[in-house]
C-alpha cells in the first residue's frame, strides 16, 4: 500500500544539460546549451523559480546525440558552488566508482556545499562506455546485484564509525570517514536517489533507496511502479520517495504545444532515434522478465530518451497543473522535467505553472482532510530569475548559443550497444 504525502509540496527538478545536443534528439531550434556559465546561470535561475534539485547525467561516451559531455560529479560541485539553495544529485554507475571513493568525494562536496550534495544511483545500459575501459560488463539482472551492495556501502560510510561490509563486490573492513556529512535536519545523510524501470532496478531500489526515479510514464504506467518498488520497501521496513520524468512543453494554448510538441518530433533525426530504438529494445529482452526500460516505447516516445512526453506536461499551464496534481494523488512527491529552452522555460514554469499547481495541492490536501504545508515551500524571486535570462526569444538571436553544440544530424551518433 503506497502512502500519499498529501501535507508535503511536491517537489521539482531539472536535468542539468551537461551533455551537448539538448534533451531532444531533434534538428528543432533549442536555445540551451551544455557549457558551464549557461549551466551556472540555469542553476541560480531555477533555484529561484522553485526548483528545489538539479540532476546531472552521466555520460562517458557519445551515443544517441550527446557527443560532448561534462562529467557529473565534478560539474554538480561547481554547480553547487554557483548556488546558494539548490541541491545537485550527481548520477554515479557502480561499475565505474569504488564506493568508499565515491562517499568520500561526496563528504567534501558537502562540506563545500554546507549539506547540499545527492547522488543518483544509475546501473547503466551503453555497454561501450564500460567495455571501451576495460571494465567488466555484467549481466542486466547481475548489475543491481552490484548496486544494492554498493548503496549499503554508501550509506554505512555516511552513517557509522568503523564500518565493515562484506560482500560479493565490495570489503569495506573498519572504516571511517572523518569528516562525515554536514548534518542536516531531517537528512540522516546525503539523499540517495535510483534511476531504473525492471522489475530488478523496482526491487533494489525499494530496499535501498531514498527516491526512486523513472522514466516518464503514464499515470496507470507509474502506478506500477510505484507498487512494485512499495512491495520490495515494504519488505524491507523503507519508504522510498517517488520522482517521475517528464518534458514540458507549456503554451498559451493546448494547440499551440501540440504544435511544438509535432514539430519537435517531425525534426527528430530518424536514424538516431531508430539505432537508439532497436538497440535498447533488444537490449530489454536482457532482463529476467523481457521488462527493461523502454520495452514498450514508441518512436515518438524515444525522441526524449527519457520518455518524457509519455508523462503528459504538454497544454496550457492549468492543464500541466492539473496533470502534476492528478500525479501525486498516485503517490509522486518530485517532477524531475526538462525542456527545449531550459532558463526562459524554467522561469515560466514557476511563475505560470507552479502557482496553479500549489493551489491545486492545498485543495487536494483539504479533501483528504489535511492541510499543505506551506512552510515547506521553498523561496522564489521571480524577478531576479526572469533577469538574469541569457538567452533570447526565436528570431532576435542565433539558433544556438555561444559554446552550444548545433542539433545536426552530424552530432547526432547512431552507435549503441545496450546490456
Ligand atoms: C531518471 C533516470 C536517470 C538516469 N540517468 C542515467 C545517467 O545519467 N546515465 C546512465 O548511464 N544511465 C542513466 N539512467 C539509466 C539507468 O541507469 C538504467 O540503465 C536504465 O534505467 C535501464 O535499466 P532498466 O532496464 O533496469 O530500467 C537513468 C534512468 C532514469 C530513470
């Protein structure tokens, strides 16, 4: 039985654009950019615009789009040394980081950042990127084998003195990091985020995690998952957070981002996101039950490789509300969203779309007899957001910005191995 925090403000995200191409594998006009003083203005703009966290992706090698990349965890520190409130979750893969390494790295850039650091667990999928190093690739199942090991770890490293674990990956013998993380109330340590969708990546992160994070989904879709990470928590005495992708395409009218919506996936570069289709696909019979991530997504979804349009925030402000809300009355606490423009779009989210969606969660917390707490809502300045927009409206500026990788079929790579 999922419990629904109808008292808590839903919380919400952006995916930092740390990899060039944008989040959309379309030749569309984007005007974001992957380089580090757009990304440092994003960061101070969202935080003032309501968003709470900032998830970095990890991204070795070029694949589907995305042939230059910023590394996560070191692009997260800077992002949050460019802050003041901001969270950053860095995504990590197991394979690629011992642990103990990975929570000592995390301790400072907490201590740098007075408590502010999270990680996002991700198990991986592009093979290359492990075998082209050297590194072993394991079976699809196999790999949360890993992970779940390397979560403890993590979370005895944070939480105990002399520490010891031993298990088929890591032995961790009476250890203590000196200094811990920055105690914060109400955070036991860092947060622990986990990217997956199987039924294995449910089951690890039910038992381990602090969020779970999924790929956009539908509102009956998501129920799903929501059960089956709820059942393996059960089991384990946790109760994990939820947290959903989803893109936003917020308009003046519905027809107007069906529009947007249309022409994004008319100028997706077919044979990228086809390489991307079938390799994943294949890729998803790997998994014990043939229910991988992305098993059931169809070419519209896979332009935004998250599967961000399945989530539906695509209308008016009042009409993306309104699907927000009718989200966390399934159990959602954290929308992790991205965009085509993200500075000029994250600051119409949080003065149109936010607002709405406020008033909405207080109704909602009133029917089910209990109130919103609105001092948990963070502090916004609007204001000092819309200002500090470098980018400029379609037709006054270039298409693309300083030091932004252009969306052409050239930057877009076809190669993938998945599993
Ligand atoms: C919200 C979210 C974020 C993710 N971020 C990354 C990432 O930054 N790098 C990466 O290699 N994989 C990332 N993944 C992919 C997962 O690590 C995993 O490989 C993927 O979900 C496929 O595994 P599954 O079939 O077990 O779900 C992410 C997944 C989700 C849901």
């Amino acid at each position: 039985m999922t419990t629904i925090d109808y008292a808590t403000p839903l919380k919400f995200a952006y995916w930092v654009p740390n990899v060039s191409g944008g989040l959309v594998v379309s030749t569309i006009e984007q005007r974001t950019s992957w380089d580090y003083d757009y990304n440092a203005t994003l960061a101070r703009i969202a935080e003032d615009s309501g968003f709470e966290y900032a998830l970095t992706q990890t991204r070795y090698a070029a694949s589907y789009g995305a042939d230059k990349q910023h590394e996560a965890t070191s692009f997260s520190l800077a992002l949050l040394l460019a802050t003041q409130r901001l969270k950053v979750i860095a995504a990590v893969h197991p394979g690629m980081w011992h642990p103990g390494v990975l929570a000592k790295f995390i301790i400072t850039a907490d201590q740098l950042s007075h408590g502010r650091t999270a990680v996002n667990i991700v198990s991986g999928w592009l093979k290359d990127e492990f075998t082209g190093f050297g590194l072993p690739w394991l079976e699809h199942d196999e790999r949360y084998v890993r992970t779940e090991e390397f979560i403890r770890v993590l979370r005895g490293l944070w939480t105990e003195q002399g520490y010891s674990q031993s298990g088929k990956y890591y032995d961790i013998t009476d250890f203590t990091l000196n200094p811990p993380p920055v105690a914060v109330p109400g955070r036991p340590h860092p947060e622990i985020f986990f990217g997956g969708n199987s039924t294995a990546a449910q089951r690890a992160a039910g038992r381990t995690a602090d969020w779970y994070f999924s790929n956009g989904r539908d509102l009956e879709g998501f129920k799903e998952n929501i059960a089956g990470v709820t059942r393996a928590a059960a089991e384990a005495g946790r109760h994990p957070r939820f947290g959903l992708n989803g893109f936003v395409i917020a308009r003046d009218s519905e027809r107007e981002a069906r529009e947007t919506l249309r022409e994004i996936v008319a100028k997706a570069h077919r044979p990228a996101v086809e390489g991307f289709a079938s390799a994943v696909k294949e890729a998803g019979q790997a998994t014990q039950d043939g229910k991988g991530m992305w098993e059931d997504s169809t070419f519209e979804d896979l332009v935004q490789y998250n599967d961000g349009f399945r989530t539906q925030l695509i209308g008016t402000p009042e009409q993306i509300a309104e699907r927000i809300v009718a989200y966390k009355a399934i159990g959602v606490n954290l929308f992790l969203t991205c965009y085509l423009h993200f500075q000029e779009e994250i600051v119409a989210f949080g003065r149109d779309v936010l607002p709405i969606v406020r008033e909405l969660e207080a109704d909602l917390a009133r029917q089910h007899g209990t109130e919103l707490d609105t001092d948990l809502l963070p502090a916004v300045d609007l204001d000092r957001a819309a200002a500090a927009v470098t980018t400029t409206p379609a037709g006054t500026a270039p298409a693309t910005p300083a030091g932004a990788a252009p969306a052409t079929p050239t930057s877009i790579l076809t190669e993938v191995s998945a599993r």
